[in-house]
C-alpha cells in the first residue's frame, strides 16, 4: 500500500530537513502546502522532491492543513508537523498497519503494550472534544502517541504523555473543521493506535518555547473574541488566577510532572501562564 506525507508549513527552515528524512523512505509521495515562507524551508523541501504548493499563511494553521490532505494521492495519508519526527520504529509499524486488513488491525490492538493508557487519553480528549471517530468496522484513521522535547529533555509526565495525535488516516476520511486552534480532526470511520512514539521537538530552546507560546496565545484571545467572553471580575479572576493555579497544580501534583524535574516545573508554570496572558491581552483588545 503506498503512502502520501502531507505538511503544512511556514518558515521551518531549521525544522523541514530533519522531519523529511524521517520518512523519505516511505513516503511514495510528499506535498507541502507552505504560507508563504520568507527563508529556505520551500527550497529544502524540494531537494526531497516534495511538490510544494505555496499560499497565504493563516491564522488558522489547520487551513492549510486541510489542503495538504487534500493533495495526496494515495489511500493513506501521514500528516505531520515540521518538528515532528518518526523513527524507525515507528515507520516499520506504519508501513505494516497500512497493509493489515480490518480483522487483523483489530488483534493488533489488543496487543498494544500500553493500550489502557492510550484509551484512558483518548476518553479524556473525547470528554474535551465529543466522540472521535464512528462505530465502523473500517480503520479510517490513527492516534500516534507523542513525545515532546523541551529544554533538553522529553516529558513523560505531567499529564504531556502520551499526547495522542491523529496522524495517519485514509484519503476523503478525515478532515479538519478549520474553524478552531483547539479542534479535533473529524473522522468518519473507527479510530485505532499505534504503539511507537512519534517524536516532537517543539521546544529545543526557551526563545522558541517562547514565540509558539505567544502565537498560541494570540490564538485562544480570538476565540474569547468569537465567544465573546465577559470582561467582568468572575471571568478575570477565573482565568487570572483560579486557572493557572489549577493548571500547575493538576498537571505537577495528579499528574507527577516534577517527575520531569526543572523542565517539568517550567513547562507546567508557563503552560498555565497562558490563561492569564490570554486575559489580559483580550481585555487590552
């Protein structure tokens, strides 16, 4: 069974090279759908004979998501993120799922190491975003449990792990809303796992941490903008100081991220400091 690797990207220079040689052995084909990228990420993914469609880069970045799914050709589609990065592991147990018929991907599940922590992720996001997927009998798509690096190290605690991410799916069977930084991928079929970690630099450095957590940001004070949430004391104190309180608390008590030692701390205080910078920003809006 052949497989398309689909992005969406937009000045990944530093990030496109690595992330394509994880899977150019593979992929049958790679599309790049780019926002316009002022440095050499278009270029350098190319030089891995990506086909590469340039366009407007939007706020919503699961527009341009979309159009990469859109593009591939094959019944199987690996959508990733220029920081992301599969081993070899894990390309060895895509390529072997993509071949399995229905029945056999069915055992196959049972037989996950780590089953009982994938599902328990999986209600938890479906609690959060409704159900994911249908009660088919057809395999349409699969969650990939992720590792993320930050400062150094990747966090296994927390509440970060397993960090299911919808990445392999089959063509015209998932499909983002685009509507929300927050959505969840629509799929019209069953929904499986797999068991190899995909691996997530998305913080090597403090600066980058930085940036993404300031775009991210921007991005929850325009849905308070569409939601048209109240500026008055209830809501201010909830996000300024009940949220981020419970954030840290939840994520570095019930969910042991001071196992992750100083990046584990640091990660959970600035991760909860977004409630209160997105606050203030919306009211300075």
């Amino acid at each position: 069974m052949k497989l398309s690797v689909v992005l969406a990207t937009f000045n990944e220079e530093s990030n496109i090279g690595d992330c394509l040689s994880s899977v150019k052995d593979i992929a049958d084909e790679i599309i790049i759908v780019d926002g316009s990228s002022t440095d050499k990420t278009v270029e350098i993914a190319k030089s891995f004979g990506a086909r590469v469609v340039v366009t407007e880069n939007h706020p919503i970045f699961h527009i341009n998501k979309q159009k990469a799914l859109d593009l591939a050709k094959n019944i199987w589609v690996l959508q990733l993120d220029a920081d992301e990065r599969v081993t070899k592991k894990l390309s060895e147990e895509i390529l072997k799922v993509v071949n399995m018929a229905d029945e056999e991907i069915d055992k196959y599940q049972n037989t996950i190491k780590k089953r009982k922590l994938f599902i328990k992720h999986q209600k938890l996001l479906e609690n959060r975003d409704g159900k994911i997927g249908e009660d088919t009998n057809e395999y349409c798509a699969f969650f990939i449990p992720r590792l993320n690096f930050f400062l150094g190290r990747y966090l296994r605690y927390g509440g970060v792990y397993p960090d299911g991410v919808i990445r392999l799916v089959k063509k015209n069977k998932a499909f983002f809303p685009c509507k929300s930084v927050h959505e969840q991928i629509v799929v019209k079929g069953k929904v499986g796992w797999l068991q190899n970690d995909l691996l997530h630099l998305d913080s090597p450095t403090f600066k980058r941490y930085l940036e993404k957590n300031s775009r991210y940001i921007n991005l929850i004070v325009d849905e308070f903008r569409r939601d048209n949430v109240s500026k008055d004391i209830v809501q201010a104190f909830k996000f300024i100081v009940y949220k981020p309180i419970e954030w840290f608390l939840v994520t570095q008590i019930r969910h042991k991220g001071i196992l992750d030692g100083f990046q584990g701390i640091v990660f959970s205080f600035f991760s909860a400091l977004r409630f209160p910078r997105a606050f203030m920003r919306y009211l300075k809006s």
